[in-house]
C-alpha cells in the first residue's frame, strides 16, 4: 500500500498531469448516446495533438516554466533574466506582445493529416498559462486582444480557424482546454505568491473568490461548445483541480510527510463542479465526450496514458498520447521520429485496442516543421495500403506473436496479421508462421495490396503462409506488411 501511495504522489509531481490511470480507476459513461459516440471514436483509431501558444516563440516547455515547481525539463532559460521568477513570469505573459504566426494555414494542415490518416483533431484552446486561443468574451488576455499583433490577420481566431479547416475535412474536433489557468487572479490571487501548480490560496477560506473562477471556466467551456461549431471532444487538462479523492489526498500527504518530513505541493479541493459542467455542456452537445483527465470518474469517458504504450491489451477506451518530434511545443529544429518506428506505433496500439494521438507543434510563425510533414506523407503512404487493417477494427487475442500483431474486424469475419519488419529487414520473408490462430480449410489469405491469394499449410500448431517471391520484389509498401484472412 505504502508503493502504491508514493507511486500517486509522483504521478501527481508528473509534468502535465498526463499520467496513466490503471484500469480500476475507469469508471463507464452510462448515457446512451456518448456510448455509441465512444464506440464511433474507438473506431477512428488516430488522431492529432497539437500544442501551441505565444510560448513557441521561445521553443520552450508549454505553460510550466511560469510554475513555482523546479524540475528539470522546465527550468527558466530564456528571457532578460531567467533567476529571477517575477521578471521571467512578467516576459513571459508578454510573449503574446510579439506573436505574430503570420504564415498560419490551417487548411495545409488539416489536409496534411487526413492523408496520414488521421480521422480527429485536439487543439489546446486553453493551456495552463491562461492564454486564450479563440476569442474569449471573459478574458483580455487572448490570441484575438486588438493590442497583440496577430489580432488584425483575417485568421485571428486561431481555433475557430482550426476547427473549420479540420471539419472541411471530415474530421472530428476536440477542443483541449486547461482547467488551472495561471493568469486568472481568482486561481492564482496576485496578493499572494503562487507555490506550485495549484490555486495559490484555500478555496474554503475566499469562497466568493472561487466561485468566480468557477464561473469563469465554465463560461468559457461553454462559449466554445456553443460558438465554435459541433465539438466532438472535450479534453480536460490538469487534473489536479478536482473535487475527487480529497480524503485520499489528505492521506497522502499525511504519509509523505512521515516519510520525508515535507509536502511539496499545497493539495487542497478545487472543486471545478464537474457533474454541472457536464450537465451543460450535453445539453448543447449531447453526445459530448469528455476527458476529465487522470481524474477518476463517470467523466473520464476514455484514458489517456502520456508517452507510453500500455504492454497489454485494455479493456477500456484509451489512446496513448505521443510526441511526434522535439517535445509537446515547438521545438528548433526538431528531430522527428522515423517512419518505420512510427508505423510500428500505430500498428501496437491498435491492436491492444487504444488510439493514437499524434502531436504535432506548430512553429512560432505558424507552419508545421518539414519533418513533421515528411513523416505525414510516410503515414499516409502506408496507410492507403493498409487502413482496412486499422480504422473498425478490434482486439484479436493474444493480439501479438513476436512481431506480427493481429486485429479483427468489427464483425468478426476478418482476421489482420500485420508482419512488423525487424532491424534492417527491407521486405517480408518467404514464410511467415503463426501458432496462435487455427483456420479452417476454406480460409482465403492475401496481402494487402494484392489481390492475388496465397498459399498456406496447416500446422500442428497454427499455419504457415508462403509470399511469392514477385511480391518479395515489389512490395505495395515499407516497414509493416498486413495479410488479410477472409473466414
């Protein structure tokens, strides 16, 4: 028990919040219409991420260099003088004072992903910093403020922009927004200096004054559900603001006390009043998904474990989020993965049932660096070969033998073997064995690309399959190769 506490503890210290809930912290939606909605998403399989905000001007870590917090991957270093927190904080909410992302194209964008393949979009509206980007009737400090430079270019609505260029494409739209928001002087009260990450004074001591934050965030959740057009998804970040466990917490923190004499986060009850929230946001969206992230509860409609591919099948709805290159914002000269192991990632997390969201940062001036575009088209190449084995599909256990991974149709009447290439193996070999799944006489296989059907011998245990050596030669694509069996 003692592990388990000090693993929470450290997951609550985790960067973004991000973190990875195991399964008995998922609690199902029981509202009809958002289940079928969260079948529909589990079918879509990939999606894209991006982070941005007048923090990429300086390539730096999103929001959390302005947090009292000292870690590493977020210490101050830009600016006139990075050691001292007050004059870093004040540049760095001035940053919007120079962000002018004059060469923004929202539509390059959204056509760019759709040839990868990507079926949904989360853009982060809202980060921790309290930076708007879309027009926000309830705040100043905004993309859309006539005193920042960007504010006179005919896109100045940054997300509304986004949306549309992406439902143009028949995507669905999520909108990423930050619960805590660091610039709001009622979550962080300019009469007191703020600690860490969370509301800089005790919600139960100015109630008036969280009342008002309250207020103010779901007027601005709700003003996106109502003037953007149909959002899909409502990701919620930064969940340390709840109401839940706040028992726990107080346990918690009673224990890490014993042990290492100090607290070094104030958690106190932010109660954000999810359950209304909620209850206002289906009434404009009623199939509404909402990801009350790393929180537990009924509005947690799917898990969203950061960085990491779970190493096994789940039995919930979950997508893993990735970075695609440089970090979560806009990195110089980013090194971007590469396609063999990107492809390798979709294909893992598909297979033990998740999604994938991809994230992408855009630049400074508003472009998607060349790396990410490249690795786009890698996608999208594959994809046009081989989709059928990843859009609709589900678990097919033991949904993985060595490096061939297994997924099945919705009904059940296809089976997908998706041959992973090993270390500089350039094409697939002559026989692929596979124990764990047995057919029957009048089984059909062939590989995708081919219509041609191939030849396969039962085993004692499982099949063997052969590949023609004219399709050794000219393979319909790179890095994975899918053979599809027709029961």
């Amino acid at each position: 028990m003692l592990i388990k506490i000090i693993y929470l503890i450290v997951a609550l210290a985790l960067s973004n919040t991000l973190c990875f809930s195991q399964e008995n912290e998922y609690i199902p939606e029981k509202n009809p219409l958002v289940l079928q909605k969260l079948k529909q998403w589990q079918n879509i399989k990939f999606g894209l991420l991006m982070h941005w905000g007048p923090y990429s001007q300086w390539s730096i870590v999103e929001s959390w260099s302005i947090c009292p917090e000292d870690y590493p991957w977020c210490r101050r270093t830009k600016g006139s003088k990075p050691n001292d927190y007050f004059t870093y904080k004040k540049e760095y909410e001035n940053l919007p004072k120079t962000f002018n992302p004059y060469k923004f194209n929202p539509d390059k964008w959204a056509k760019a992903a759709k040839y990868a393949g990507m079926k949904y979009v989360i853009f982060t509206t809202k980060h921790h910093d309290g930076f708007s980007m879309f027009d926000s009737k309830y705040t100043d400090y905004k993309i859309s403020n006539p005193q920042y430079p960007f504010s006179s270019n005919p896109l100045a609505n940054i997300s509304k922009e986004i949306f549309n260029a992406f439902r143009k494409q028949d995507f669905w739209v999520g909108a990423y927004f930050s619960k805590p928001d660091w610039h709001s002087p009622h979550y962080w009260d300019p009469k007191f200096p703020p600690k860490d990450r969370n509301v800089n004074y005790n919600p139960k001591l100015y109630p008036d004054k969280w009342e008002k934050f309250v207020k103010f965030t779901h007027n601005q959740i709700i003003e996106l559900l109502t003037d953007y057009g149909k959002i899909d998804i409502l990701w919620l970040d930064g969940g340390w603001v709840s109401k839940n466990s706040i028992e726990q917490i107080a346990k918690w923190t009673e224990e890490k006390i014993k042990k290492d004499g100090y607290m070094k986060h104030n958690m106190v009850n932010q109660d954000i009043r999810i359950d209304e929230l909620a209850q206002k946001a289906r009434k404009i969206r009623p199939d509404l998904l909402i990801v009350d992230r790393a929180v537990k509860g009924v509005h947690q409609n799917y898990l969203t474990p950061e960085n990491r591919v779970p190493k096994k099948a789940l039995s919930y709805p979950w997508e893993s989020c990735i970075i695609s290159g440089g970090g979560w914002s806009h990195t110089k000269n980013a090194k971007y993965m590469d396609a063999k192991k990107a492809i390798h990632l979709l294909v893992d997390i598909v297979v033990k049932g998740g999604n994938l969201l991809l994230n992408i940062a855009p630049t400074d001036l508003g472009e998607f660096q060349e790396g990410a575009y490249n690795l786009l088209k890698e996608y999208g190449d594959w994809m046009k070969i081989n989709s059928e084995s990843i859009y609709n599909t589900k678990v097919l256990a033991p949904y993985k033998e060595n490096n061939i991974c297994m997924t099945q149709n919705i009904s059940g009447d296809t089976y997908f073997f998706t041959y992973l290439s090993k270390e500089d193996e350039e094409t697939i070999p002559k026989q692929i064995n596979i124990k764990s799944i047995n057919l029957t006489k009048n089984s059909k296989l062939t590989l995708l690309g081919y219509d041609m059907p191939l030849e396969w011998k039962l085993k004692k245990e499982g099949f063997v399959v052969s590949i023609p050596q004219e399709i050794r030669e000219n393979l319909p694509c790179k890095y994975a190769w899918v053979i599809k069996l027709k029961k």
